[in-house]
C-alpha cells in the first residue's frame, strides 16, 4: 500500500502514529503565572541534544477556552519553564487520566491524585514518585506546519533520578518499565534490554 497524506489512506484509523513507533511519553508538568498547576502526557517527545541537554515536545491541537494552543503550551509561555516527567509502566493509570481535555485551571495532580513535588531549579512542580524528572527553560516555540502544531524546546536545567533506579553508577529503565506510546491506544513497557557494540568500540 501507498498513499499520499493529503489525498487520505482510505483506512479505518490514521496510521501515522503506529507507524512511528515505539515513542517516548514526556509527563509535562507547567505552572501558570497565575499559579495553577497543569499534568499532561505529550507522545511527540524526544531528547534532542547532549551539550547542553536538550529536549522537545510538541503539542497538535488547541483548547476553546485558551486563545492558543493547550494548558501546557499556554503556560509555558507565561512561565518559560516546564519539567518534564518519566512514565513508568506502575503509573500507566495515572497519565491516562491526566490525558483528558480537563477545563482550563483543573489541577491535573489532584484529578488523578499524584503528589507532587517542587523543582529545585524552576518555579515549577514535579511528578514526586516519576523514575526520573529533566527540569526544563524554555529555548524556543517552533511553529510547525498546519493548525496549532506547536514545539516547545527546552535546556535541561536539573535532572531528578529515583535512587532504585540507580544501579552500579547506571540508570536502570528495566527497574521501572518505561511506558511507550504506540499507534491508536495502544502502548507498549520496556522489559528486557541488548546490548550492541559501535564499530568505533
């Protein structure tokens, strides 16, 4: 089969998203200038560079009662601060329901009954419990093509790791099962790791 995006795929669902798979699930958590608090799972998600750490997600649609984009993206813009979470398999339930689209000011934290905990380097609160945390400052808002695709790039300002998940001076996902997004609503747990050499090795 081949189709061309913009005369459609004639299937049942889009196959877009299970075809770039598996992806990285960033819990962002943002506060607002006004002081409220905002959870979402974003799936365009990804670490971008090493020196210094950098990341990205991007959000693909808008809220009606925001002027622009989404809680997350809105606040951000106030703020120019965002952390991002990691997802484990045991909290799977918990980013589902902070994935709703929630009226503006819904504090996704107490929704779903996550405790938080505040960042060390932003005015910001973190997933308390979350194997890892990457404090964030905003770099840039890309804006991509089509309606309200929007990117957000951010520096890595702290880095938060659950001890347990530290092993023999290495980050261990195999302790928690990081959670990824697949196509439709299906997701997938990391649970065996291999290992491969470079060539330069």
């Amino acid at each position: 089969m081949f189709y061309r995006p913009e005369n459609g795929h004639g299937l049942p669902h889009n196959p877009f998203n299970a075809i770039v798979t598996p992806r990285p699930i960033g819990w962002i958590s943002t506060r607002g200038a006004d002081g409220s608090e905002n959870l979402a799972p974003y799936s365009f998600f990804n670490a971008v560079a090493y020196v210094p750490p950098q990341v990205m997600f991007a959000s693909t649609s808008a809220k009606e009662d925001r002027d622009w984009s989404k809680d997350s993206m809105s606040n951000i813009r106030e703020t120019g601060v965002f952390c991002v979470n990691i997802v484990e398999y045991a909290a799977r339930d918990a980013m589902n329901a902070t994935s709703g689209p929630w009226p503006r000011g819904t504090d996704e934290f107490e929704h779903a009954g996550i405790e938080r905990a505040e960042c060390e380097t932003i005015p910001c609160s973190r997933v308390a419990s979350a194997p890892a945390s990457l404090e964030c400052k905003l770099l840039r808002f890309v804006e991509l093509e089509g309606e309200m695709n929007v990117m957000a790039i951010g520096e890595v300002t702290g880095v938060h790791m659950r001890d347990d998940c530290l092993v023999d001076g290495h980050f261990d996902v195999t302790r928690f099962q990081p959670l990824a997004r697949l196509g439709y609503r299906d997701y997938a747990r990391v649970t065996e790791l291999f290992s491969l050499k470079r060539p330069a090795d």
